[in-house]
C-alpha cells in the first residue's frame, strides 16, 4: 500500500512537473506571438526615432550657430526682439526636414486611405448585391420546399 502511494505521488508530481512546463512553454508562446507582431512597428519606431534625432540633431546645430551671430549692442546686451527672431528661425530651420520628411509620409498615408474609401465603396456595393441575392435565393429555397 506505501508503495503503491509512493508510485501514485511520483506520478501526481511528474503530472504537476509537466503541466507547469506546458504552461510555461504557452507562455512563451504567446509572448514570441506578441513579440512577433510588434517587431515591425518596433523597427518603424526605430526609423521615426533616427529621424527626429537627425531633426533635432539640425536644430541644435542651428541653435548654437545663430547664438554666434547675436547681435550685441554697448555692454554686452543682447536686443531680445531680435534673439527672439533669431532663435525662432534657428528652431524653424532645425525642423524643416522632419516636417517635409513627415508630409511626404501624410501624403502617402492619404492616398492609401482614398484607395481604401474606393475599395470600400466598391465592397459596399458588391455587399448590396448579396443581400438581393441572398433574397432571391431563400425565396426559391422557401418555394421549392413548399413545392
């Protein structure tokens, strides 16, 4: 009777062992599925992130090169309405490529949406003919099973 106890708690625990494994390995599983999916958007965020760091790399450059050319008046006074009009240039010039990096992708971004619009309506009619089929079709189902 020990024995047989012995052989069914060996059993009880390998059992216990092996499921705790499964689930693991689904687990795992799941997080390589998710992982998997999201890979391209991770490798896109890295392209969008080197590309502002390239933009803000420019407005920096910008930046430091306008504060050399600072127009400094008697004891060493800075005309705020002209560092203000300098700094906002620096700044709009360091951000020009990302905004016509960015447009260019709107812009294709948009097109891809209008062909989708096109395919939508075209399905939208197709869906439309289906139903009137669909009609057609159980009332000769309906009348041959009266029939």
């Amino acid at each position: 009777m020990w024995n047989a106890w012995v052989s069914i708690s060996e059993i009880d625990h390998f059992i216990t062992l092996k499921r705790t494994r499964l689930l693991l390995q689904r687990q795992k599983l799941k997080v390589a599925s998710i992982l998997k999916e999201q890979m391209g958007y991770l490798e896109e965020w890295s392209l969008m992130d080197r590309d502002h760091s390239v933009s803000l790399l420019g407005a920096i450059e910008a930046l430091k090169a306008s504060t050399l050319h600072f127009p400094v008046i008697e004891k060493a006074v800075v005309d705020i309405l002209d560092l203000k009009h300098i700094v906002s240039l620096a700044v709009v010039h360091g951000m020009a490529s990302s905004i016509f990096s960015l447009i260019s992708k709107v812009d294709e971004m948009n097109s891809v949406m209008a062909e989708m619009m096109h395919i939508t309506a075209q399905e939208t009619v197709l869906l439309k003919q289906c139903e009137r089929f669909l009609s057609v079709a159980a009332a000769m189902y309906v009348k041959i099973v009266a029939d």
